[in-house]
C-alpha cells in the first residue's frame, strides 16, 4: 500500500459510485411510475429494491473496470472486473424482468396466470450458403458466402402473457413474438484449415 494505489482506489470508488448513484436517481425517475401505486401496496423502499441494487453494482463495476485499465491494476484485475460486470449484467436484465413493475418487487412477485397465442404468420427468412474457415484452435478465420439467394418461410407466434403480483395483486400483460422455426435455419459448413491462429500468443 502506497499513496498510488490509496489514491487511485480513492478516485475509482467515489466515481463508481457517484455515476452508480445518478444511474440510479435517473432510472427512478425517468421509469417508475407513481400513479400506480395506492396506498396499498406501496412500492418497496430503494435499499430493497433489488433491481435497482443489481442496476448499482453492475454500473459501479464497469467504472471500476474503466479505472483498473486506465491504472494498469494487477491486482484488481480488467479481465476479472469484465467478468464480474458481464456477470452483474445478466443478474441485473434477470431481476428486470421478475419485477412487478408496481410495487418493484422481485421475490414473491411476478406469477404466470395466463397463456395465449394471439395469431401466427409465415414470414420469409433470406439466406445464402456460408462456409466457415477455422483456425487451428477452432476460432474463425473466413466466412465464405457462395451460391445465390434462397428463401425459406419461417413461422412467427404471436403470444401475450398475463401475470400477477403475488405481493400487491396487481395484474398486466406482456405480448412478444417467437419464432417457431428458430431451429430450422440453415447453419454454415465449418472447415477445419492448418492456418494458426496469428493473435493467438498461448
Ligand atoms: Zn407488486
């Protein structure tokens, strides 16, 4: 410990959280609607909101990440700052998409009542023939298209969920669409080559 690395980790935790901070004033305000909420079923306090905690975390380690390459950090490795973000990521989009968005519950919330397919539709999906040239360690070299247009048609579900909040019962729906021929999909030819991978230096 010197007056480096006391000042460095100084700079990049006030930063971190300064921006985590108004990332998070900003998703309050600009996202949560007030009107919904009676008196009822309040809307949980911020400190036990988990997505907007997830949301905190996963912000304050991408500046982290941002200082540990800018100060060169060993320790406090970029490599394992990426991961932790990447990881904070999915568990921030995951809390997202499990809250009630009236009382911002995550646990003891969103529950699946209703399932219903609202319509179907053919849709043509464009492609060419792709061979895939890979280097000795299985990473891509070339994608090679060859031979002309083809055209398959795809079949699109149109489906609409309804949920409720096992917490303040209040009820929505969500609509989205699927692809039901997601598997069919022509894949590209891969081809082992004996090139090396020339930014591969293990
Ligand atoms: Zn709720």
């Amino acid at each position: 410990m010197n007056w480096t690395t006391i000042s460095e980790g100084v700079i990049s935790t006030v930063v971190g959280t300064l921006v985590s901070a108004f990332l998070i004033f900003l998703t309050k305000s600009l996202f949560y609607k007030k009107s919904e909420i009676t008196q009822k079923n309040e809307q949980v306090p911020i400190f036990q909101d988990l997505f907007l905690i997830t949301l905190f975390l996963t912000s304050f380690f991408i500046v982290l990440t941002f200082f540990s390459l800018v100060y060169q950090w060993v320790t406090f490795n970029a490599a394992y700052l990426i991961l932790a973000s990447i990881g904070l990521g999915f568990t921030t989009v995951l809390t997202y998409r499990k809250q009630c968005p009236n009382c911002r519950r995550v646990i003891h919330a969103k529950k699946l009542m209703k399932k219903e397919t609202l319509s179907e539709e053919k849709r043509p999906y464009i492609y060419r023939d792709e061979t895939v040239y890979l280097y000795t360690d299985g990473t891509v070299k070339d994608r090679v298209f060859n031979g002309p247009q083809k055209t398959i048609m795809e079949t699109w579900r149109m489906e609409k969920e309804s949920y409720e909040c096992e917490s303040c019962h209040y009820k929505w729906e969500e609509a989205f669409e699927k692809n039901l021929s997601a598997n069919n999909r022509p894949k590209p030819t891969r081809r082992k080559t004996n090139y090396r991978n020339p930014n591969n230096f293990g």
